[in-house]
C-alpha cells in the first residue's frame, strides 16, 4: 500500500505555477487575469506560468506533450511550492498514461483545480499517496465580487493545518460573472438537504462525478477504504444522468467501504431539484445506511469550499444541525 503524503502549506514568499492540463490559458480576458494576479500578490505568493499554457488548439487545449512538459516542469522545480490549474475542460484525463508518478512522489507540493482536474487529483493521490485538492482554479480568483466565502477557505487549507469546520453560506451564484462582474445575481441559500442522517469518519476522495467515472476500471482510480465521497455535476447533468453515474459508482466492488456521501451544489441549468435528488438516492438501497447530504457549498456554482482529496473528514448530517469537519487536509 502506497503511504499517504501531505504537502507543505504554504508561507508569504512562497512560488505558485500556473498551468492548463486542461483548456487554456488562451481563453481568460486580460482583465480576469489581473484581478486573479491580484489576489495571489496580496497573499504574498509569487505567481508563475508554464511555458505552455497560452497554446490553444480546437479544442481550446494544446498537446498532450505540451500539458505533461508543464506538469512535470512544476513538479521539478524546487522554488513551486503550489501547481494550480487555469480552469477545468474535458481531457486532461489523456494525460495520465505519460506523468512520470515517482517525479511527483518524490516533489510533493500543493495541487489544486475542480472541474476536469478531478481526474489528475485523484490519479495522483491513487498513484502517490500525495493528497491533493480540489478548490478554486486560477480563473476563479477572477471573480471580483462576493468572493470572501471562497478565499477564506482556500486560506484554510493552504495556508494552515489546522481542522476546519465547512460552513454553509449566506448566498450564492450561478451567473456569468466572467463575462459581466457588475451584474450579479445572488440567491439566498435554504441550507444543506440532509436526505439520510448519520455520522461518519473517513478519507475523501471524488470530485467531479462525470470526470471521476472515467477513472472506473483503471489503475488511476482511488481505491474504496473506510471513503466519504465528495460529488459534483455541472449544468449538462440531468436526473437521469446522475442516476446512473451513482449507480455506477455503487456497482464498484469495494462501495461497501463507502461510510457517507456529501453532494455538491447543481448548477440552475441542471435542473435537479430537491425532489430529484432525494428520490434519486432514495432509489439506491445501498446508501440508505450511511449518511448523505446534498447542497454543499462545492461544484460548479460560487462560492465553493476547498477540500483534499485523500484528507480526513467527520460528517454528522441531521435535520437539526448538520456539521463537516475536515480533520486533516
């Protein structure tokens, strides 16, 4: 069994690199960027590129020889203490063949995407042991307003070991802000659905549920121990395409070893309901004794958590006070 490895947290001072194993560089305004810039220099981080993230082919992405020289590149470099992706996409899963894994075990540092990243998160943690996470991209520190919730729990995680207890926000967002910072649209949050009660221990993996399944059936894929899974879907979800990536994930061998299941939030587009998410976990016996709660402020809408993929959790979900505490990240 390969040992768990946490990265070093980091200090002011401290180099981040940039770079896109998915789409790139290319497509973020010049003016998200220096808003993005901004908030790394506040921090006190010096901020770096890949030399190749500013390719773009038709698929909004460069070569596979390209995304996998920048990755190694930051995981070389002793000055990078956190590798942080743009944004996330649809391929970064065609580079998880040609990474060199004893380079990245043996250069643990921070790294840090959502989105498409969920598969080289967790490829990485099943073939190194270094816990990774998932959080905000480079472009999401581009969000000029009402970005508190989110910078403050990066900052948790980064920046400090300390235990950190998950929060639900006052309000969120599923609008382009990219596009338009000024006209944004805030929704008042009703809280978490608690759909099974329960408490549970264990170690997180998961992510995005779609990029997450294509990892089913390879060597890149976490294996089931004593897991809380962390799940997300973005707007081309539907119910019935969830229903069946769960039920994917339940047909796994070692899902018994699953203890709780923490849902994040679905974009508007999505249409899942409340209704739809209860009655699509209500239909899957398997869960019926662990707990499960949805509506969890991570996914595709803002403001979003920062959580580790192979760090520890405790989960206690009841219709009365709920909490998630992230133990070790």
């Amino acid at each position: 069994m390969i040992e768990k490895v946490y990265p070093q947290k980091l200090q002011k001072g401290d180099m981040v690199r940039v770079v896109a194993p998915s789409q790139s560089f290319g497509i973020i305004s010049k003016e998200n960027r220096e808003i993005a810039k901004r908030r790394f220099d506040k921090m006190g981080l010096k901020v770096t590129f890949g030399k190749h993230i500013e390719e773009m082919d038709e698929f909004s992405s460069s070569s596979i020889e390209s995304r996998v020289e920048d990755l190694h590149e930051a995981f070389s470099d002793k000055e990078v203490k956190m590798i942080i992706t743009v944004i996330g996409g649809f391929n970064c899963n065609q580079l998880l063949k040609y990474l060199d894994y004893d380079l990245i075990r043996n250069n643990p540092k921070i790294f840090i995407g959502y989105s498409d990243t969920t598969a080289l998160e967790n490829a990485i943690f099943a073939k190194t042991g270094l816990v990774t996470y998932t959080g905000p991209a480079y472009s999401t520190f581009a969000q000029e307003k009402y970005f508190d919730y989110t910078m403050d729990a990066f900052k948790q995680v980064v920046f400090s070991e300390d235990q950190y207890q998950i929060i639900q926000s006052e309000n969120w967002s599923n609008d382009v802000w990219f596009m338009d910072q000024e006209d944004r649209v805030l929704i008042p949050n009703d809280g978490w659905l608690v759909i099974n009660d329960g408490k549970a221990k264990g170690e997180i993996v998961g992510g995005n549920l779609d990029t997450f399944n294509l990892l089913q059936g390879t060597e890149f894929s976490p294996v089931f121990k004593n897991t809380i899974l962390f799940l997300e879907d973005d707007s081309e979800t539907r119910d019935s395409i969830f229903d069946r990536h769960i039920q994917a994930l339940i047909h796994r061998s070692d899902f018994v070893e699953v203890t709780g299941v923490v849902i994040g939030r679905f974009e508007k587009a999505s249409n899942m309901t409340n209704e739809k998410i209860l009655k699509i976990i209500k239909t899957k016996k398997e869960l019926n004794s662990i707990p499960v709660v949805a509506n969890v402020d991570f996914g595709h809408t803002s403001p979003l958590v920062t959580f580790p993929i192979g760090g520890e959790v405790s989960i206690d979900v009841n219709n009365k006070k709920s909490s998630i505490l992230i133990t070790r990240h």
